[in-house]
C-alpha cells in the first residue's frame, strides 16, 4: 500500500485507475485503486509486476506504506518482534 502522492511521483494517476478492491478500515469499508507496478524493490529483494494499493494511511501511523502479501509471498520470511528485524530469503 502506498499513499496517493507517492502513486503521483511515480506518475500513476491514481483517479483513472478504474480497477478498486474493499478494504476495511476502522471507519468501515472503503473502495482504494489498485494498480499493478512493473517493479518493486524492498530490503535489497525484488518484485515484477507486483500490485499495489493506493490509500493514504493516518499521519498517526508514522508509516510510509504498508508491504503486503502481494509483494511478501515471493520469499520466505522471518519476523523477530523482540528485535524488531524483517528478514525475506
């Protein structure tokens, strides 16, 4: 998930892009663009054609966008909480 401003840098159109999926958020059920990005690149590891949804998350989050399973079902991947370490094989 990457925010609108984001999709527009990389020069998507975010509202031309006729294809939307549900999402469900705190404040109910929302429709946001998905687009399918011809690459991705995340902690050294890289995605073709990957799809990505367009959704500004709440400036509280402190986070930038999301990786989802889109992306993440390409590798193996190993969550330490404790230590605060994604690491994708």
């Amino acid at each position: 998930m990457i925010p609108w401003h984001v999709a527009e840098e990389l020069g998507y159109k975010p509202t031309r892009i006729k294809e939307s999926i549900a999402v469900h958020t705190a404040n109910g059920q929302i429709h946001v663009p998905i687009l399918s990005v011809e690459s991705m690149l995340v902690l050294g590891k890289h995605v073709k054609n990957c799809e990505v949804l367009i959704h500004d998350l709440p400036e509280t989050s402190r986070v930038d966008g999301l990786i989802g399973l889109s992306f993440l079902k390409n590798y193996k991947i190993m969550i330490d909480f404790q230590k605060g370490v994604l690491e994708l094989e």
